[in-house]
C-alpha cells in the first residue's frame, strides 16, 4: 500500500524526478506545487504589493506633474492661431478672444490685464505671457512650475 501511495505521488513528478529518495520528492513536489507562490491560498507576497505601490504612486505623480503641462500647451497652441487671425481681429476681440482662451486652459490668472500683454499694430500681433502653477501631491507637498508664452503672428 505504500509503495502504491509513494508511486501515485510521483507519477505527478517530471520524468527526470521520479525515482529519487522520498524526502527529496517531497522537496521536489513542493517546489513545483508553490513555484513562485506563498504556501497560503489568495495570499499575496510583499513585494507584489511593493511594486504594486511604486506603479500606482509613479503613474499618480506623473498625472500631477503632467497636467499644467497640458493646461500650458492647450494655451499655447491657441494663442498662436489666435494670433495668426490679427489682420481680421481688431485689439479689443483679440484681448477678449486671449483672456477666454486662457479661462478655458484652465489657467488661473489674477488680473489678466497685467499678466498677458498683447501688442497689436498693422496686421500684427504678439502675446507675451507668464504665470505660476503648482502640481499638488498629498500631505501638502507643491512643485511650482513657471511657464511663459511668447507668441507673434
């Protein structure tokens, strides 16, 4: 009957592992059974939950990080079409036009009037601009980016 229960278990084995000393093919079950795995079932190791944290944490830092980039060239981008449109625009609908977009970038600025210069003349124009914005982590962490535009047409 042992021999019948010993042979059952190492049918289970690879070839090349069967017929070695029982201990050693309790060893060899084992490590092929739990291979990379705890021995509780639905257990997760330490370092899955590590690298799970650094993914999560990098991928959360790289939002914050990102997103004043966004807001900088989505505004970016439309002063300088907005500005290509200076023979058709007069100053005050170009001023106007420059302060919406800057709203809907969402860049929050003070006093528009003082922080975004436009120089209009003769067909031409050019915006100049700058202000200051913060990613935001927890615990109160703030990295301040500052940006500039400076865009003629």
């Amino acid at each position: 009957m042992i021999a019948h229960r010993a042979s059952l278990r190492t049918h289970a084995l690879p070839p090349s592992l069967r017929g070695w000393p029982i201990s050693t093919e309790k060893r060899a079950m084992r490590s092929i059974l739990f291979r990379g795995r705890s021995a509780i079932r639905g257990a997760i190791e330490v370092g899955t939950v590590v690298w799970l944290v650094l993914v999560v944490g990098g991928g959360y830092a790289g939002w914050q990080f990102a997103q004043p980039w966004f807001r900088y060239l989505h505004f970016k981008e439309d002063a300088s079409a907005t500005v290509k449109l200076a023979q058709v625009l007069s100053e005050s609908a170009m001023r106007e036009r420059i302060n919406t977009l800057a709203a809907d970038a969402g860049i929050w600025i003070d006093n528009p009037e003082q922080e975004i210069h436009l120089t209009y003349g003769q067909g031409h124009a050019r915006v100049q601009a700058e202000w200051s914005e913060a990613a935001e982590f927890p615990f109160g962490f703030e990295y301040w980016f500052d940006f500039r535009v400076d865009t003629q047409g």
